[in-house]
C-alpha cells in the first residue's frame, strides 16, 4: 500500500510538472514579422490590457513599468523591459508568457505571438501604418467585434469592466451602443472620457463603422 501511494505521488508529480513546461513551452503560431506595425497591431494590445489605471496607466505605473506608448514600453526604468531583439530577456515578454501578467486575463496565443516576433524583429516603432479599415463594412462580426476584441476588452469585461462598462459579449455591447455610451466613449462627448484613453485610439473610419452599424440597429451579424 505505502509503495502503491508512493507511486501514484510520483506519477501526480510527473504529470504536474510536464503540465507546466507544457505551458511554458506553449507553441505560437507565426507572425509574419514584415507585416507588423508597433501602432497598428502592439500597442493596442499594451493599452487595452495593461495600461489602465491601478496597473501600468501613467499614473500608477506598477512596479516602475509604464505601457502607454513606444517610448514608456521600450524605455522602461527597469532597463530590461524589452530587450530589443531578444524576448528572453526582455522582462516584459517572460510574465506575459507565463500568463502572470496581464493580471485579467490571459492574452491569446495570437496576441502573445504579435508582441514575441515584434520584440524579436527589434521591438521597431511602426508609425502611420496601413489599414485595412473599410467603412462599407460595418457588420458585427466583421468589423464591431473585433475592433472590441482588440481595442476594449482588456479593460470593459466582467468582473472587471472599469467604469462599470461591460463589453463582454453581443449583449452587452449592444445595450451599451443602443445607450449612446458606446460612440460617446469612443468620441469623447457628453462628458465621457474619450476610450482608448491611452494610444492612439479608435480611426475615423473605425469610428464610423460603429455609427453605421448603431444606426443600422446594432444587429447581430
């Protein structure tokens, strides 16, 4: 019996432990490193997920990082920040790996791939970058969600959605569209504090996709 213990511990211990090299080792998919650009496709992740207030905001900047834009995520009073050229030992890169930061929830495989292969191609500052962005499409699945995805649900998800606006979800979303507390967030009207609050915010092109799209009903489609 002592022995039949001791082996089911030590199989517990062998399988925890290839578990978590199994999440360290975590496969990326690729990420053409040409088509990144810092603006377009690394920042808004920083500023949705780690920039707010209480965490990485200029005015908290916890334990010394400041993630608002390309200057405070690769100057970092830390010195080791980002290293440009080598994720691994680029501080930022390992807590974001191990899926200790940020602290609300886990970026996606995507999301940690987009911000590995820009720290490895020389963590560049990609500015005026291309879009894709067409205003003759402003369907739900097309283009709402996903701006949200990218550019709001690091901060505005249940049971941290900061200033009580919830953008988890089509539910929630489109209460708060039909409300006017969507455009008025993302305009910076009627007394809202214009959302993203850091970076460069939403295009005008972005933005009329949601005019469209609340105009049109805010429709699932």
């Amino acid at each position: 019996m002592v022995r039949l213990k001791l082996t089911l511990g030590l199989a517990f211990v062998t399988v925890f432990l290839l578990t978590q090299v199994s999440c360290k080792n975590e496969v990326l998919p690729d990420v053409n490193a040409d088509e990144l650009c810092f603006e377009r496709d690394v920042l808004p992740i920083f500023v949705s997920n780690c920039a707010m207030g209480g965490c990485h905001d200029a005015g908290t900047g916890a334990d010394g990082y400041v993630l608002t834009n390309y200057g405070t995520i690769t100057g970092s009073d830390k010195g080791k920040g980002i290293v440009a050229g080598d994720p691994r030992e680029s501080e930022i890169w390992e807590v974001i790996q191990s899926g200790e930061m940020p602290p609300k929830r886990e970026l996606t495989s995507m999301e940690k791939s987009i911000i590995k292969t820009w720290i490895a191609d020389g963590a560049k500052n990609g500015m005026n970058c291309s879009s894709d962005c067409d205003t003759a499409v402003f369907t739900y699945s097309g283009a709402i969600s996903p701006i949200i995805v990218k550019q709001c649900i690091g901060c505005h998800q249940y049971p941290n959605a900061n200033g009580g606006l919830d953008l988890g979800g089509y539910s929630n979303i489109k209460q708060t569209a039909l409300s006017g507390a969507l455009m008025n967030s993302l305009k910076g009207t009627n007394g809202y504090q214009k959302m993203p609050p850091t970076g460069n915010g939403l295009s005008a092109c972005e933005i009329e996709q949601f005019q469209k799209w609340i105009n049109n009903g805010a429709p699932e489609d």
